[in-house]
C-alpha cells in the first residue's frame, strides 16, 4: 500500500476521512457551480452581443422612419397654411360682388362637382343647425 491509501485508510478509521471526503465533495460541487454560473454568463453575454446588431438596425429603421413621416406631415402642413393664406387673400381683395362673380363661374364651369359640394355643405350646416338645437 503506498502512504495516500494508508492516510485514507487511517482518516476513514477515525471518522476524520468522511470530514475529509464531504470537504471535497462540498469544494467540487462549488467549482462545478462557480464554473457553470461563468459559463451561463458567458452564453448570456454572447446572446446579447448576438442581438445587439439586429436591435441598432431595427432603431437606426425606426429612425429614418419617423424622419420621413415628419417630413412628410411637415410638407403637408406647410401646403395646407399656403392654401389657407391664398383663401385669406382672396377674401382681402374681393369684394361680395366679385365673390359671387367667381362662384358662378365656377358652378357653370364645374357643374358636377359644385352640386356635389353644395349637397356636403348643406349636410354640414343641417348637422350643425341640429346639434346647436
């Protein structure tokens, strides 16, 4: 027998050897959970750096997205408050004759769609007039 069986043997004889024994059962099991919590951390991080491209993307398209729609909407707005100020300058220099005037040219020129606009203004007032009652 070489001197490690005969310390085992020893060690087990007083009781000292399953101290001994359950001490490195409770080390290995340690190590084991040391190493598989760095393992779990490493997979973790490499997850993160996996999907960390993919979500810039998606934020840098979202960006550009909205960029564009703001554009867009701030296009539209502007075009609205032009035709909007052609509307307010009309009525500055016209008088109610020339109004008129401008309106049955209209009409005779656009028939169709001026009695199509009649009839959606008609509805509109008809509503108004009902809610105010």
């Amino acid at each position: 027998m070489d001197a490690n069986e005969r310390e085992s043997e020893a060690d087990v004889s007083t009781g000292s050897g399953a101290a001994a024994r359950m001490k490195r059962n409770l080390k290995d099991k340690t190590q084991d959970a040391k190493e598989s919590l760095n393992d779990l951390g490493r997979k973790t991080t490499d997850r993160i750096d996996g999907s960390r491209e993919s979500t810039a993307n998606a934020l840098a398209w979202t960006a550009t997205s909205l960029h564009s729609r703001t554009d867009k909407m701030s296009q539209l707005a502007h075009s609205a408050a032009d035709r909007i100020q052609v509307g307010a300058n009309y009525l500055r220099e016209r008088d109610v004759e020339r109004i008129v005037e401008d309106v049955r040219g209209v009409v005779k020129k656009y028939p169709g769609r001026s009695l199509a606009v009649a009839a959606i203004l008609g509805f509109l007032i008809a509503r108004g007039l009902q809610r105010s009652n």
